[in-house]
C-alpha cells in the first residue's frame, strides 16, 4: 500500500514518523517526488493544483486540517475522489478550552478590569446575572457540540444554531435561514464554528451583526472569511458590538496595517485556538484506512456540494 503525502506546514517528518508507526506495512512516500498517479491514499494539507489532478486513483484523499474549505472547491481536485475530512483528532478539548476562556474572560469583564488596572483604579463592578448572559454558538458539528458541553457547567443560558434542524440535550436549538435572526437575538456572546461555504462566506455583515444585543461579544475560531471585517469594525466603533475575540482572518497572518490589531475592543489570537495533533490524527486516519481496506465504511466522507 502505498500513501502519499504532502503539507504546506513545516511538520512533514513528524507526519510521516507517526504513519510509519501506525501503518508500519505502508509505503510513505512525501510528495513532490512519486508520481500521484501510483497512490493508493493521499495525505494533504494545502496541496498544490498539480498535485491534486493527478489524484484519480487513489482509493481516498485525507484533508489534514479540521476545515476543507482550500480544498472542497478547487477544480484540480477530481470530482469522483472521495475526501475525507479530520473529525475531533484531538481539537475539540483544545477549542473547548480557547472558547471557555472568552466566555468567562467577557462574563468576568477581565478586559475591563486590565483597564482599570492600567488606570490605577480598585473599582469592583456589578456582576451581570448569569440568565441574561445568554451564549450562542452558530454551528453545531463536532466541535460545536464539543463547546456547548464544555460551557454547560457554567450554568449560562446556551442556544445553538445550525443549518439542519439538531437536538441537544440543555441546548435552545435554532435552524435554517428563517430562524438566524431569532438565535442572534438572545446571544450575548457568539461564538462562530461553521464551515466556510458558498452560503456562510460574509454571513456575519453589518445586517447579520446588528441582530445580536447591544454589547454583545463576538469570538470567531472557525473561519476569517465568514466576517466582513468593515461591517464588524464599523459596529464596534458605534458600541453595538462590545468586543470581540477573533482567531482566524481572512489574510494570515493578519496584515501590520490591519485595524484589528490595534483596536481597544479586539483581542486577537494567531489561528491557535485548536491546532491538528499530529498523533491523534494519524491514529484516525490508520484506522479509516484498514476499514476502507476491509471493504467498511467510514465516517466523515465530505460533501463536495456541500462544502463539508
């Protein structure tokens, strides 16, 4: 059996040490080098167009990254290959852990008391009843899920949306168009986890925005594109939008001259809040292998309409 692989990131020898000890009978050969053509399976992270069209063969190409939005929609992809995309693979603890910390970082008001601090002022302030606090989180996928039950502890009003109808237990659950604006109503934080597609691209505009309460928090770790960067700024300045913890853009890294960096309501990460765990995805993707090999099915098979 032969696996090719190929990442844009600077982490190659560590996939392939861990394919080597997972699939010891496997052949793992980096590409560029061995022609595509010959593979039986394809590892990819942000793989070239080339690449890509000499794919035809291989029996799956694995995306090695939660998100399949630079690969679903490139045309040098064949559309007959079936792509498979990375579930959990260690990152829901970690977005679990980023996306807690800005609940309570905003629920707590750090970022005001860091500013009182920097002002000299013992200024203890009215704590904000937990029922009027109510946390939204647009997208109800593997990690969605993996957030709201991380946050259920805290004892926070929590309300879910997503395109398809979803029951989860302790969860207002909201779907489809016709039901966005009534979750945007009651979240004073939202916390953005959608896939990028042809219909979430700039979701989140001046109009979408505008729906939340005023004050409200913004924290987006799925994708930069979703957010329309001037709509956003505009309403933090006006103080509709209180603050916001932002993860991911739409240019990385983040340009010097871009006005999130330097903005008072914006605190900003460098696309880390769940990093692919090398170990972990390997195991899911060994075993994804020996089912197809066994002739099995196996989940997380991307819908290439679909966008994820």
């Amino acid at each position: 059996m032969r696996l090719l692989l190929y990442t844009a990131g600077s982490d190659a020898d560590a996939w392939i040490d861990a394919l080597r000890h997972a699939l010891p009978a496997a052949r793992i050969e980096p590409w560029p080098g061995p022609a595509a053509s010959a593979a039986d399976y394809a590892l990819v992270w942000k793989a070239p167009p080339e690449l890509l069209r000499d794919l035809r063969r291989v029996k799956a190409v694995f995306n090695l990254g939660a998100g399949v939005d630079a690969i679903v929609g490139d045309p040098a992809l064949p559309p007959e290959v079936c792509l498979v995309r990375l579930e959990d693979a260690g990152m829901a603890e970690q977005m679990a852990e980023y996306v807690c910390h800005a609940v309570l970082r905003r629920y707590r008001e750090f970022d005001a008391y860091a500013q009182q601090q920097r002002a000299g002022l013992w200024q203890p302030r009215r704590r904000t009843s937990k029922r009027a606090f109510g946390v939204g989180i647009l997208g109800l996928g593997a990690l969605g899920t993996a957030v709201a039950t991380a946050l259920t502890p805290f004892g926070f009003p929590l309300r879910g949306w997503s395109r398809a109808r979803k029951q989860i237990a302790g969860i207002a659950t909201f779907a489809g168009a016709s039901e966005l604006d009534a979750f945007l109503s009651g979240a004073c934080v939202l916390v953005c986890l959608l896939p990028l597609t042809r219909d979430t691209q700039g979701l989140l505009d001046r109009a979408t925005l505008s729906q939340l309460p005023r004050d409200a928090y913004v924290v987006n770790v799925s994708r930069g594109a979703l957010v329309v960067d001037q709509d956003l700024l505009a309403l933090l300045d006006s103080g509709h939008i209180g603050g916001a913890m932002l993860d991911v853009f739409r240019d990385e890294p983040l340009p010097p001259e871009h006005r999130f960096w330097h903005h008072p309501r914006v605190a900003l990460t460098p696309h880390i809040s769940a990093v692919t765990q090398v170990d972990e995805s390997v195991a899911q993707i060994a075993d994804k292998i020996r089912r197809i090999e066994a002739g099995l099915p196996i989940t997380g098979i991307v819908a290439r309409e679909r966008g994820y």
